[in-house]
C-alpha cells in the first residue's frame, strides 16, 4: 500500500487566530469547514486549508490512507466512509498540485 508524503519544497504555516475560531466552533458543534487555519505555499501556488484539512496535511508523514483516516476518526466524530471520502478527495487536490508524492 502507498503510503503519503508531504513535499519538502512545500512551505506552510497555521494561522493562530483562524486556528483559535476554528476550535471554538468546533467546541460549539459548529461546521469549521469555511475558516482557513493553514497556509499551504510552492511555486507559486498557494492553498488555504481548512481544521480538517491541516490535520491531513500534517498526518502525511509517512502513513497510508488507512493510517490517516484512523488517526482521523479518534479526533473526530464522523463515519469512517464520509471521512474516508473527505480525505481521499483532499490528498487528490494536493497530490494534483504537487504538495505530496506517494511512495511504495
């Protein structure tokens, strides 16, 4: 099974106050999915990301889909097939613009 790199070329920072209402909402069982709290740079491209989003990028250290997804699911409450969906779709778009390579 491939497991997931992140591009070291990539540069990326989170943002503290996006991070911080992000987190309150997600305390309030409020939907995050609109507030960027991370910033995703390479060559010339630039990617806002959403909670979830930064918390895939980070799980790209080496780790499968599996792996991610079961990190996942123990900091969040969803079903494993929307989760699942919501990451492969995610690790597409980033694979698309080169932000990770998979390896065998």
């Amino acid at each position: 099974m491939s497991t997931i790199h992140r591009n070291p070329n990539v540069m990326w920072r989170e943002e503290d106050d996006a991070l911080a209402e992000a987190g309150d909402a997600l305390a309030r069982g409020e939907d995050a999915g609109e507030i960027g709290t991370a910033v995703l740079f390479s060559g010339g491209t630039m990617l806002s990301v959403n909670y979830l989003g930064m918390e895939i990028w980070k799980l790209c250290d080496n780790r499968t889909v599996d792996g991610i997804v079961a990190a996942l699911l123990e900091q969040f409450e969803v079903e494993e097939d929307v989760l699942r969906a919501d990451v492969r779709a995610f690790l597409d778009e980033l694979a698309v613009k080169g932000f990770i390579v998979y390896a065998e």
